[in-house]
C-alpha cells in the first residue's frame, strides 16, 4: 500500500520500492515496465489506454482490458484509494 502519492501511478511505486514497477524509461511511455492491471471497479475513474500505451501493450504478455501503464495514470483526488495489481515478470 502507499499512502500521500502525487505525480503518477509509476512515480509513486518506484519512490515507494513498489516490487515489479521498475520505470525504466523514466515515464515516457516508451517500455512496459510499469505494467498494471487496474482494478475493474477503478477502470472507469482511471480511464482507457492511449494509442501509445496500447502499442507497449501490445509486446507485453499477461494483457488484461484494464492493463495500464502506470506511467500513464495521473494520481488525482478522484483516485484516492485506487486498487492496481503488479503484473508479474
């Protein structure tokens, strides 16, 4: 679990030693390694993948219709309390 997270979703599992969210690319959408499934009861608050997120997606193994790339989500006040799963690698 971690509390008081700003930025994105990515940014505050790296900073909180989340295991299996390595951020590799740094947040710019250009490898998966921060590959989460979204919670279906979260998926409409967090909202769709973008093109660009789908086409890492699309390389990634274990893709769900609520995977994102945690670099992507914007923690927001409407997301306090948001429940992701860390795809296994």
């Amino acid at each position: 679990m971690v509390e008081n997270a700003e930025g994105t979703l990515m940014h505050a599992a790296v900073e909180n030693q989340v295991e299996g969210i390595d951020g590799d690319c740094g947040g710019v959408c250009s490898c998966a390694t921060c590959h989460v499934h979204i919670d279906p009861a979260w998926a409409d608050k967090v909202g769709p993948a973008t093109e660009a997120e789908e086409g890492m997606l699309e390389l990634e193994d274990d893709v769900a219709p609520t995977s994102r790339l945690g670099c992507q989500v914007k923690l927001t006040p409407e997301l306090d309390g948001v429940v992701v799963r860390v795809v296994g690698r």
